[in-house]
C-alpha cells in the first residue's frame, strides 16, 4: 500500500470511528408551546412517537419546556438531540455558539401568530416615541424591526423594554404600557382585550419567521433512523388533525389542552399559522431559493443587533446551508436546512 493510500484509510477509519461514536440508540427531543409545536405533545401523549421509534429500534423521549429560550439553551448545552424552535434563534444560538445544526423538518410559517399590538391606536405609525415591550433579541424582536424600516421609522424612534414572554399579557392591562410585540396564544389573548389593535403582523412577512425541528447536525447524520423516524410521527400527525371530523377535532383538542386553552382559540391560532400539511410542500418550502433571501434578512438584523457574538466583523460570519446554495461563510456552516427526510415522506420512504 503507498502512502497516498496509508493517508485515505486512516482517514476513512477516523469517519468510520467517529460515526460509530455518535451512533445511539436512545434520544431526547424537546419542544414549548406555540401553536405549530402543539403536534409534538399529541404525538407523543398518544404513543405515535413510540410507534415510530420502535419502527427503528430506537427510544425517543419527548419533553415539554416550558420556557422556549431554556429549550433552546439546553439543547445548545447538549442535553437534548433535538428542539423545536424559529430559524432565527437557530441561527443565533446555537449555530453562533458553534454547534452544527440542522433543520431537517419544516414545519410552518408564522402567517399572524407574531404581532404588534397598540393600545388606543390603530395605525402602525403612532408607534413613534412608545416604550415598547417585548422580548428583546427574539422573533418578536426581527418583526418589530421589520415593521418600523415598513413605517419608514427605526428602533432610535421608540423606547424598547426587555420583557418576558410569560409577563407580555400581564404588563399590557397596565395603564403604563400602550405597546407590545408578542407571539400566540399572548398575542390572542390581547387583541380580545378591549382598545387592542393589531398593527403590524407576520402575516405581512410571509415564510420569514419559519419554525421547525432542529437537530445536532452529527448526531442526525449518525443516526439518520432518529430523523426517519420523528419525520414520520411528524406527519402522521398532521395529517390526523386536519378537517373537521370529530377524530381530527379530537386531536386538536389535545393539543389545545396541552396548550393551556380551548379548541376554538387553539384553531385560531392555526388560522395564523401556515402549516406545512403536506411534506411535499414542506420540502418544496425549503428548497426554494427565496429561503436564502430570508435568512440573510435574518442574519443581517441578527449582526445589527449583536447576536452573531463578540467582534462579528460581518452578517455572513456564519455559513447558513440550504438545498438552493449557501448564504455566508462557506467555510464555517453552521445552520443548515435539509430536506431530505422530508422527500423521503413526500414519496412514502420512511
């Protein structure tokens, strides 16, 4: 053997190692609440994911978090294998701190379910010179900035406070708070509330505020049976909880009452949800180039406001890896979207 050859076999015995040290047999998945996310709890209280798992010889255990960012944080930390989140908090938190990850299933857009909400004011630009509360550096946050460069404003025209999510509702009943960006079931919850005016909504950004399943891009190529089978307990329940039979209402109402609220809400906040029913159109979501676009929106708010880390000199430190071609650093992809598993269901693979 020559030394050209010496060099290809040790390097295919390092993948090989390294693939079968990453290889398990026993996951962890965690999700919060939202309205496009409510399938994981039905799927998981009714023995679907454990079907699925057992398909592939494999445990997948699926946790509820009840604070999102905490979610995100833990998987970040490597105490699960897979969250539920937006693509921007992908890209801003785990892809900047390092860990390859992988969308490998697309669920919805927010097509409502993020809005800004004023109180005694239905026009967007009586926003100028409000203290506005939200979450800072979150989606609630990119809507807002995207809103304000729609009204010609920007965020020197207002006063932002840092809020948290489970406070949003709460503060908004004050006499000394007229403005909020929330997501559902808070931003429901408001505009029930009297002198509420939506003014600004995700509706008006379409497929630019995406949630879906994210995985540790090592541990998803190691195991591709664990994304088999969640991308099949996915859809399967999609497809139970559409229409309006009694078994699909059933199935909604599950989920409506995992989500703390009652079926009519739950379908409103649906209403406001594109769901990628079908995985055909999930993976054609994904494949499209205007993705790329989105995601360079998406890093480039996320670099304004210092959320691609310390010393960032530009938006496209971080690679982002779509199926159309790569927005930033080709060199370090850390963000990456993949439709593979998504085809497979389209065509009944799995």
């Amino acid at each position: 053997m020559n030394i050209t050859h010496k060099k290809v076999s040790a390097v295919l015995c390092a993948l090989l190692f390294s693939t079968q040290t990453l290889a398990q047999d026993a996951f962890k998945v965690c999700w919060s609440v939202y309205a496009g996310w409510m399938p994981w709890a039905y799927a998981s209280d009714s023995g679907i994911i454990d079907k699925w798992a057992d398909k592939y010889g494999i445990d997948i255990e699926v946790v509820q978090v009840n604070d999102y960012v905490e979610s995100i944080n833990q998987y970040t930390a490597g105490e699960f294998d897979a969250c539920a989140m937006t693509n921007m908090d992908a890209l801003t938190i785990p892809a900047v701190g390092g860990l390859d990850s992988t969308m490998f299933i697309v669920g919805d857009y927010s097509n409502g379910n993020d809005a800004v909400i004023l109180k005694n004011q239905s026009e967007l630009s009586a926003i100028k010179g409000q203290r506005v509360n939200f979450v800072e550096f979150s989606v609630s946050h990119y809507l807002l900035a995207r809103a304000l460069d729609s009204a010609g404003l920007s965020e020197r025209d207002i006063s932002s406070v840092n809020t948290a999510d489970a406070d949003i509702t709460s503060v908004f009943t004050t006499d000394s708070v007229n403005a909020v960006v929330t997501w559902n079931p808070m931003t429901n919850h408001i505009l029930s509330m009297d002198k509420a005016y939506n003014v600004f909504d995700s509706s008006m950004i379409p497929g630019e505020i995406i949630d879906g399943m994210v995985a540790n891009t090592e541990v998803l190529n190691a195991n591709p049976e664990f994304a088999k089978a969640l991308t099949g307990a996915w859809f399967e329940t999609l497809q139970k909880m559409q229409g309006d039979s009694a078994k699909a209402k059933a199935v909604r109402e599950h989920m409506a009452e995992a989500a703390q609220t009652d079926l009519a809400n739950y379908d409103g906040q649906l209403d406001k949800t594109l769901m990628f029913y079908s995985p055909q159109d999930a993976a054609a979501f994904t494949t499209d180039k205007k993705l790329i676009d989105t995601m360079q929106h998406v890093a480039e708010f996320s670099f304004e406001h210092g959320l691609l880390g310390e010393g960032a000199p530009s938006a496209d430190i971080v690679g982002i890896e779509t199926p159309a071609g790569v927005y930033g650093n080709a060199g370090y992809i850390k963000l990456r979207f993949d439709d593979t598993y998504m085809q497979m269901a389209a065509k009944g693979e799995l």
